[in-house]
C-alpha cells in the first residue's frame, strides 16, 4: 500500500484529493468506520460499540508515539532509545539508497548488532506530532466578503504562509496548516522533526513482499513487512518521551484494534459529478500511465541484475499503485455504489432545499463544483505532463525544478511563496535537494526518454513547446543528451548553484535547468489557472457542504484524509468471499506451503534464512491477521495497539475489497491486513537472531 511520491501524488490530489468527507452523506457513521481527528476521536463510537473509553493521556500518548515518515508512510517508536518500526515497503527507498552493486541490502537484508553498524538514509524526515491549534476564523477572516478567484487563493495562501513562519519562528518546530473539510477548518500543526534516521533492521525483499504482485492487496498474506530504523539526535539516539510497547499476545478475533497512522487521501464525499469524472477520466488516465511505466521499467530491469537492482524500488511502487488504482476504478464501476451514492446525494440536496435558510447558504454549492469539474478537464491533461511531470520522469529534472523555483521564491515575501517553498518548508527541501542517495544515468535516460516520447503523442511534432523541448531530437537522443549534459548528479554542483542564488540558477548553461527555466513559464501559468478556477472555488464550495451536511445531519463527521494523523478502529475479523469463509489469521508455516504451491518460483521463493531455520520456527504463530480498521494509503507502516496501548500488529496492506475505502466504507469484506506482534518477535527470535533488537523491544 505504497503511497506514491512526485507525478503519482501530484495527480491523486488533482484528481482525487478535493473533497470532504462528512457522516451524513454516507448514511451515518458506521460502527467501525472513520479516520478521525486526536482532537476530535470517535469516544462516542467507542464507548457505544466496545465499552472502552480512552482518556486524554491515552491519546496523548498514541498520538506522540506515532511517526509520519516523509516519502509517504506511518510508523512508531518502539523504544526509549528512538527505535521506529515501519514497514519494509516504506522502508524501501532508504534501503535501496543505502544499496550498491556489491552490497544490495534489498535483497539481502540488514541487521545492525551495534550502533555503528547502523547507516544512515540519505535523505529521510521524520514527524512527530506534539500540538494543534485551530487557526480557521484567522484564515478564514483574509478571504473577504465577495472576494474569489486569484484574490481569494493569493489572501489565503498568504495567511497560512505567515502563520507557519510565525510558529515556525517561535517554537522550531516543523509547522504545517493543515486544510481539513476542504477549507472548513483549517488547524496548525506543530510536529518535531527528524532528519538523521538510520537503518537498523530489514528482512529480505522475497519475504518482506513475498508472493509479490499476484498476492498484493490479497488475503490470505504470508508477509514479513517489517523493518526498523533509529531517530538521533545531535548524533546520539533519540529519547522520545513518548513510545509504544510491544505486546506478545498479539490479538485474537473479535479483539478490538486501533490504528494511529497518516492516511493518505480519501474522497468520499466528493459530489456525484465529481466522482463521475474520476472514474471515467482521472483514473483510467492514471492507470494508462502507469502501465506504460511498469512496462518501460520492466524492460530496463531485465537487461541485467544492475539494472533490476537500480530499477526495483520504482517498479515495485508503479506496480503497487496500478493495481490499487485498478481496484479503485473497479469499485466505482460497481452500479450499486454509484446508485447508493446518488441517492443519498439526493437526499441531502432535499434537505437542503426544503429549508429556504439552508438553500439560501447552501444550494450553489453543487453547481460551482460543477462548474469547476469543466475547468479541471480542460487543464487535466496540460497540467498533468507540465506542472505534475509527467512528461518529465527524471529525478535529474525534479533536481533542477526545485533549484529553479528555490531561488525563484526565495526572491520573494514569504507571503507570496508557493506553498511547498514557504519559510517553513525550507528545511524539507533542502534535505532532499542535497540527498546524497545515487543517480543512475542509465536509469534515467530510460525513464526520460519514455516521458519525452509521452509529451511527443500527447501534443504532436508540431507543438512549439515540444519543438523547443526536444531541441531537433527524438526523445531518445534528447533524453540521453540532457542526462549526460547535465551536473547536477554532484551534490556539491547543487549546493554551488542554491549558494549563488536567482543570478547563479538563471545564468547556469546547465541543459537540465536550461529545460526547467523552458517550461517553468507555461507550467506555472497552468497551476495558476487550477488554484484560481479550480482549487480555490472548490475549496469554497466543499466548505458549504460540510457545512450543510453537519446542520442537515447533526451527527459526527470527521474530515477527509490528508496525510495527517488520524485515529482508526476495528475488529479483528475474518470474512466470506466467493462462498468460502476467510480466517482472521494465517500462520508463519503456511508461508512454507504457499511457496511449495507455487514451485517456489519467484515471487514464491523464500530466503535461504527462512529455510535453513524453519525447524526452529514455531509454525503455528499467527503470521497476518485482517481487522475492520478504516485505512487507506499512507497508513502502511501504521502501529496496530490493543486497548493497553501496546502493539498487537503492523499494518501493511489492504484486501482487493478494501481499495474503495477512499470512495466508500464498507466492512462487510474490506479489511485491514497487519503483521501481528507474535509473528515480528519470531521471526526476530528464530531466523535472524536478533537478540540485541529483541532486547530493545522488551522481548
């Protein structure tokens, strides 16, 4: 359940991420469902269906236990000494950086017995939440009476740039306004930051995503999707005041679970329109694009074990994301979705307007979303190749962008920044810019190439901007020239060039950034166009309706995911599909049996680790288990605890039914799938030996 980075993110929230999520439009809130607030937790839902009702120190404690990893997913800390588990697919892009011809630590694994041996990921961030501040009425009073359109984006963007400088300035910690309901609140949040985080243990790649793209977003699952890193401080082992223990009971069905993670995004109240126009043009436009680069990718990879060893980590997120976006699109092509869905649309547009108040506030909210969906079609695809970069698929071009528009903004008040440039993004992007991790020039003349050839169909040959582009080219030649042009692989280059500022990037004969500064101009006006005539307006609109659902309703909501944290629950519960019944559980030997079912050809292949200790294994550990929990993408990684708080499991994944979750909650089969506690501490216990992290953990 990787959560994807650059283009795929950028276009999730395009297409997917402007909506609000509200119970009523859902039929109220159901038993086990939400991704709520720590400031706003479901006691009610708790106390109602499970008799359990956490106090404020309980929360506080989970939510200071959680950690937000910076490339998309949740974890915790596990120890007083800053000791974080996450899972492996998460884990991944650190692992594979820290990898290299003759030392793949994918592949291999990874255990530090010493806190020398420890290494360090080049460029991960790590937050902890500590406090939130409701700002709306102080964002809310910069957009005037009448104001819309670029006026009403400029005054908002500059209101929330100033109140994260401001915190930033005062607190030194990371500050982030976060939008909730789409622009009906809008909260401060304040989290510690980490950003030198170290790799202490990773299993093997052929049993941390065994069964491998057949079994993705299936169950039943034989996954070790673990891994562990350490959060340090001024170079010593971070000492948070807050972690989570780990239980060794793990959980049992009918067990009630809870999840403190960083969903990533949902869209269950998008309006009908809106959610007719992701199911037959966003989606499958992402899905054709992503197909297309599981297949250049897949090429590139089997030339050679290099270039598989270069390529994996890209292809394993193309792969996990075209299949959860199959799955999704599958969903809303379910006639009784989309009929449930309409009809309860209707009923709220019913309510609204038998109450000449409520329509009088209300009522034009769905024709503005209406109008901005024809907008956003007319840009989809413009601003999708240029601002999203699709047609730029090279870290070497993400490289030049981002010290273009650096020196660029920087120039700037901060009130007048792009968002992700503000004062208090600073810190993040530096980190990333000047990432040590390595470049592989073969990888990314591959991956340009592609992208180029993409902008080639998309606009034509005669398109000036692709003339200019291309330089007299084919995609291919241009590609190859650009990449082998260019200096910006050298960090030290990168930092020349940030150091001398606007005068140094804009006089650079770099053909990297002499690409950036060719198509930042028409980029840029394009992101302009989305934030006046369709981000802002939806914001605005979206805003009512979860304003009209709440009046209509008067029942509890709880705002759409945004990568923030949220609280989850469920059961631990299996569930009937096809006419068979599921188990909860699977054990650690069925892992053995599955393999021996598929000839234990890859991706059915064990490690040698697995093998050789399998007679010390107790097989009957409960290795994965399901629960009802409400997740989505970016809670992989996400502590599972039991009503002590302590850790009974890993989320990692979802079922094929569970990836309508971002559309819909339905708990009849869409499950949670988790790595229970019993089967981490096994495993650590009798393959890897990994006595000094067993120790670590209490166990």
């Amino acid at each position: 359940m990787k959560v994807e980075v650059r283009i795929l993110r950028f276009w999730k929230s395009l297409a997917l991420g402007l909506t609000v999520s509200v119970a009523v439009m859902t039929g109220g809130v159901q038993a086990d469902e939400g991704m709520w607030l720590f400031t706003d937790p479901p006691l009610r839902q708790l106390k109602a269906h499970y008799g359990f009702e956490p106090g404020p120190r309980w929360l506080e404690h989970l939510q200071q236990s959680a950690v937000r990893f910076n490339n998309g997913g949740s974890g915790s800390f596990v120890s007083a000494d800053g000791l974080v588990m996450t899972n492996h697919h998460v884990g991944l892009d650190s692992i594979h950086k820290l990898s290299r011809p003759d030392r793949n630590l994918v592949e291999t694994g990874f255990l530090a017995r010493t806190r020398d041996q420890e290494l360090r990921a080049p460029d991960l961030e790590l937050n902890v939440l500590l406090s939130v501040e409701d700002v709306t009425d102080r964002v809310d009073s910069t957009v005037q009476p009448g104001m819309e359109g670029e006026a009403a984006e400029k005054a908002r963007r500059a209101a929330i740039n100033q109140i994260e400088q401001e915190s930033l300035k005062a607190t030194g910690l990371r500050s982030d306004v976060v939008t909730l309901f789409r622009g009906g609140q809008y909260h401060l949040y304040r989290s510690k930051r980490y950003t030198d985080v170290r790799l202490v243990f990773a299993p093997e790649k052929d049993i941390a995503f065994f069964g491998g793209d057949p079994d993705n977003f299936e169950f039943p699952r034989y996954n070790l999707d673990m891994c562990f890193f350490r959060a340090y401080e001024d170079g010593r082992p971070a000492r948070p005041e807050h972690f989570l223990r780990f239980s060794k009971d793990g959980c049992r069905e009918g067990d009630l679970v809870l999840v403190a993670g960083h969903p990533g995004r949902t869209n269950r109240l998008d309006t009908l329109r809106h959610v007719e126009v992701t199911r037959d043009l966003f989606l499958p436009e992402q899905l054709d694009l992503l197909r297309r680069r599981e297949v250049n990718l897949g090429v590139y990879a089997s030339r050679s074990p290099e270039n598989l060893r270069q390529a994996s980590d890209a292809l394993f997120g193309i792969q996990n994301s075209r299949k959860a976006r199959q799955g999704a699109l599958q969903g809303l092509q379910e006639p009784e979705i989309m009929a449930t869905k309409a009809e309860r649309e209707r009923d709220l547009l019913r309510a609204v307007q038998a109450d000449p108040r409520l329509a009088s506030r209300f009522a034009m909210a769905w024709d503005q979303v209406d109008r901005t969906l024809e907008v956003a079609r007319e840009l989809h695809e413009p601003l999708t190749l240029l601002e999203g970069g699709a047609a730029f698929d090279s870290r070497l071009f993400r490289l030049a962008r981002t010290l273009l528009r650096l020196a660029e903004e920087s120039d700037k008040p901060n009130s007048e920044r792009l968002r992700e440039f503000s004062e208090a993004n600073r810190e993040s992007v530096l980190l990333a810019l000047f990432s040590e991790a390595p470049i592989h020039p073969d990888l990314e003349v591959a991956r340009l190439a592609d992208s180029l050839s993409l902008l080639l169909e998309r606009r034509g040959p005669k398109d000036p901007l692709v003339q200019a582009i291309l330089a007299g080219h084919s995609p291919r030649r241009r590609a190859l020239e650009l990449v082998q042009g260019t200096r910006l692989a050298d960090v030290a280059v990168r930092r020349a060039l940030h150091q001398g500022g606007l005068s140094a990037v804009r006089e650079s004969r770099d053909p990297m950034i002499e690409l950036a500064r060719l198509v930042d101009g028409p980029s840029r006006e394009l992101r302009r166009r989305h934030d006046v005539e369709v981000e802002e307006p939806q914001r605005q609109a979206y805003g009512l309706i979860a304003r009209a659902s709440k009046e209509v309703g008067g029942t509890e909501v709880y705002p759409d995911a945004t990568f923030t944290l949220r609280l989850a629950f469920g059961q631990v519960r299996g569930y009937e599909e096809a006419g068979r019944e599921v188990p909860w559980f699977t054990p650690m030997g069925g892992t053995f049996q599955h393999a021996e079912e598929h000839d234990s050809l890859p991706p059915f292949r064990l490690p040698a680790s697995w093998l050789e200790k399998r007679s010390r294994m107790r097989l009957d550990t409960p290795f994965n288990t399901v629960s009802t929990a409400d997740i989505i993408g970016g809670n992989s990684g996400s502590p599972l605890v039991d009503r002590s708080g302590e850790v009974v499991g890993l989320v990692f994944d979802g079922n094929l039914a569970s990836l309508v979750l971002g559309h819909a909650y339905t708990d009849q089969q869409a499950r949670a799938v988790s790595l229970d506690s019993r089967a981490i501490l096994e495993a650590l216990r009798s393959v890897y030996e990994a006595t000094e992290l067993l120790g670590e953990l209490g166990r």
